[in-house]
C-alpha cells in the first residue's frame, strides 16, 4: 500500500488592508468621497479590528490610489519632505508645494470630514 499524505486544512489568508480598503470604496463609488472615506475607516476598525489611526491611512492611501489610476500627474516621493511636496504633470513639469502653498490654496475650500468619530482627517469634497 502507498503512503497516505492527510490533507490539510485550507487556511484563511487574510487580505491585507489596502486591498480590503480598495474593495470596500470601490463598492461606494458612487458615494460622496468623505462619506466613503468614513464608512470604509470605520469598516476597517469594526470588521478588521484595526487601529482607527492605522484604518485612515489604510482608507485614504486606497482612496488616493483609486483615484490616480488614469492620471497622468504624480507625486515626487523622493522630492517630498515634511515641508514640502513635488508634483509632476503630465508634461513632465515639476510644481513644488511648501506647506504654506498648499494651506493658501485650501484657504476657502469645502473641507469635509473624512472620519466621523476623531473629526481629525478633512479632505477636500468636489
């Protein structure tokens, strides 16, 4: 008789959480952003146990992937600081934003509230 190998048990493997946070926004699309944004951090936290600080970054870093998919614009990570972020359009152009650029720019912008229960992540509604 040949040897007999026991089957294993399938094991769960967990998705981590940029794709759980993708599918979760990507099934409210359709939804205001910050609505969105909101229902997917609070999914995380409730669903995934996750840490509310750890579920918004997880939520906006999805968000933000989602929405760059066809653009052509992206952001210069080894150029930008804690100071200042760096843009390329599409033309190849670098834009240099300091923090005091991108606050005058939002200056009179709808921010909205992006987590409903620490009121700390805005985000622009357009």
């Amino acid at each position: 008789m040949g040897t007999v190998t026991p089957i294993r048990q399938a094991k769960f493997c967990p998705l981590d959480s940029e794709n759980v946070a993708i599918a979760r926004l990507w099934n409210h699309r359709d939804w205001p952003r910050h609505e969105a944004l909101d229902d997917c951090i609070d999914y995380l936290c409730d669903a995934h146990d996750m840490p509310r600080h750890r579920a918004e970054n997880a939520a906006f870093q999805a968000l933000a992937e989602m929405e760059s998919v066809n653009a052509r614009g992206t952001i210069d990570i080894a150029s930008t600081t804690s100071h200042a972020v760096v843009i390329t359009n599409r033309a190849g152009q670098r834009i240099a934003l300091t923090v005091r650029d991108l606050r005058r720019l939002l200056d009179g912008q709808d921010l909205q509230c992006g987590n409903s229960v620490t009121g700390k992540l805005l985000m622009l509604e357009h």
